[in-house]
C-alpha cells in the first residue's frame, strides 16, 4: 500500500472513530434526559404531597401516602425529601423525619457510608444529621478523616445537627489536621452542640495547637459560656498566639461579665498588636461598661485605624456617656489653644484625628436612627 494510501485509511478509521464517539455521546445525553424527564414525572405527585407536609399540612394521610410509595417513585423524590429535611423546623420536620424512619432511610444510610462514591458517602452523611441519629455519631465522626474535603464537611455540619457532645474533641482534631475541615464549619458545628460541650471547649483550651484553641475560645462566646469567663480572661492575658487572645476578647465580649473589663482595657495597650487592641476596643462596647469611656477616648487618636474607628463605635453603645465623648471630641478641633501665637495655627494632628473619628461615629449614628423611624 502507498503511503497516500495508508493515509486515506488512518483518515477513514479516524472519521469513523468520530462519528461512533459522538454517537454514543449524544445517545448518552439522550438516554439520561430520557430518565431524568421520567423521574420527574415519577416524583411529581410525591413532590406534591412534600410541599404540604413543608406548609404544616401534615395530615397522617399524607404522611401514609408518601411511606407506600413505591421504591421507584421514592428514589425518584428523595433527593427533594432530603433537601427539604434539611431546611423544615418543627412539626413539618417531625412528620418528615417519620416517613424517613418508616422507609428505612437510616439504615440505608449507614450501610452508604463506606461507598467508593464521595457523592453517596456524602449524601448519606447528611441524611443521617437531618435524622438526627445519635446512633451514626461513631461513623459520622471517622467521616472526618476522609479523603474527599466534601464528605468531610457534610459529616461536620451533620454532627452539628446531631447534637451530640460526644463529637465535640473530633470535631476540634480536625482544625490541625491533615484532612482538615474548615474552621469555620467546625465552629458553626459545635455553636449547635450547645453549653453540653463547654466542659470539652475548656480543655481545649489548654490544647497545644493553637487553631483548636482559638476554636475553642470563640465557641465559647457564641454558646454563652459565662462560666467560662476565667478561663478566657486567662487566655486574652497569656496564650502565647495572637488569633487565640483575639477570639479570647472577642469572646468576653460577647459573654458581658464585668470581670472581664480590666483584661479587655489591658489589651489596649500600644505593645500589643493592632489586631488585639482592636477586637478588645470593640469588645469594651459590647460589654457596655461606662468605665471604659476614658481608656476608648483615649483611642480615638490612635494611628491603627481599626482600633481608632472601634473605639469610636463602642462609645456610642456606652449610651449617654459615650457620646457625650464623643462629641467632645469633634468640638475640640474648632477650639484654638488660648496660647496660640498665630492666629492661623493648625489644630493638633492628633486632634484632628480624634475628630474625625467621632464625627464619622456620630455620623453613623444619625443614619441608623433616621433608617429606623416609622415612615409617615
């Protein structure tokens, strides 16, 4: 054969090559559009019935209805079941839960734990939070190890859900990790294990990983931990890490107990960093103690603008006090010193800074009550 010719072959068998790959693609296209228009056929009347369970029209008729379905429907609605578990509250939530329980959805769901597929592992993760099976908290928590980052997060946000206390030092081993979960997924999952895991959140305060206790520390506020203060003051002074005593003032702020005035005012000081003395000048408004308007005025000339602009806001959530401080110092800058020589002196820099702090606070303020008077 002539190269011409083998050339007309190899561009033939290419061709054909071609037309059967592009075949078998739009067949496939064809097939799969085929099953997901009947599975939305099949699901249509059980999505129906979803709906008014979701609307609180739970009637056990219906709850009936949707557990003799028939495997073929159930699969085609489940993922529509799923997602609605997720978001229902209260007896919507409980009538679903019942149909779940009723078709065996849990034990399904264990037995999909150890799938080869992520997206089955997964989904079966996050049934098994929605159930709010305590029984899956074992495998949940060794789904925090896995090797697909997806799966790790849905068996976090499922213990969240589940509410197990238990899960509460697993959860935190994974900030450090090789697998990690994002910090602020474990956060929000252990904000919903609730004041049952603040004894777990204390020791891990004294963990020597500084990302479990900065964690730690910052749950601690968003559960309300007031017995906790001590030892978060004792973080805000000591712990060696700047993120932890930043989640540390943070913390006491959010909590609101008078101790913690003298460590959030210590933090202020100019030795330690911005990102601190910042957070401890926001945290000293939301603490609302009206001593700690001087050591917040004296701030407002601070050349870290975050701690200056904190200040500033915190004294407006010191009421009266606050205000009147900050008003004195937007007046100072149109003061002249009586012993200026010129009469075209300039102000003090730092005078000026003060006011123009104050006077965006102010300004702020105006806006937030205007925003929030009745419309006539």
């Amino acid at each position: 054969m002539t190269l011409a010719g083998a050339a007309l072959v190899a561009l033939i068998i290419l061709i054909f090559a071609a037309l059967v790959f592009g075949g078998l693609i739009v067949g496939g296209r064809t097939v799969r559009r085929a099953r997901e228009a009947r599975r939305t056929q099949l699901a249509k009347p059980a999505r129906q019935l979803l709906l008014a369970i979701a609307a609180g029209d739970d009637e056990p008729e219906q709850i009936d209805e949707l557990v003799r379905l028939p495997d073929e429907v159930w699969l085609a609605v489940e993922p529509s079941a799923i997602a609605l578990l997720g978001k229902v509250r209260g007896e919507a939530h409980t009538a679903l839960v019942d149909v779940f329980e009723r078709r065996g959805a849990a034990w399904r769901a264990r037995s999909q734990l150890k799938r080869r597929d992520p997206v089955a592992r997964a989904l079966a993760a996050e049934v098994l939070g929605n159930l709010g099976r305590k029984d899956a908290l074992l495998p949940l928590c060794d789904l925090l190890g896995d090797p697909d980052p997806d799966v790790r997060v849905v068996a976090a946000r499922s213990l969240g859900r589940i509410g197990d206390a238990g899960a509460t030092q697993p959860l935190l081993a994974t900030l450090p990790s090789r697998r990690t979960v994002p910090s602020q997924v474990v956060a929000t999952a252990l904000t919903r294990l609730g004041t049952a895991a603040t004894n777990a959140l204390l020791a891990a305060l004294d963990d020597p990983r500084s990302p479990v206790r900065a964690c730690a520390a910052e749950v601690l506020g968003l559960i309300g931990a007031a017995g906790a203060t001590v030892r978060v003051e004792s973080a805000l002074r000591a712990d060696p890490v700047v993120e932890v005593r930043v989640a540390a003032a943070r913390t006491l702020g959010r909590l609101g107990t008078r101790t913690a005035l003298a460590p959030l005012i210590d933090a202020l000081e100019p030795q330690h960093p911005g990102v601190l003395r910042a957070e401890a000048a926001k945290a000293l408004g939301e603490l609302g103690a009206v001593s700690a308007a001087a050591p917040l005025t004296g701030l407002l000339a601070d050349p870290d603008y975050e701690v200056a602009h904190n200040a500033a806001r915190s004294l407006l959530r010191l009421g009266n006090s606050g205000r009147a401080a900050l008003v004195a110092a937007e007046h100072r800058v149109h003061v002249r010193p009586r012993h200026s020589a010129e009469p075209d002196d300039e102000p003090d820099p730092d005078i000026v800074l003060s006011a123009a702090h104050a006077r965006e606070a102010l300004a702020a303020a105006d806006i937030d009550a205007n925003r929030k008077q009745p419309v006539t």
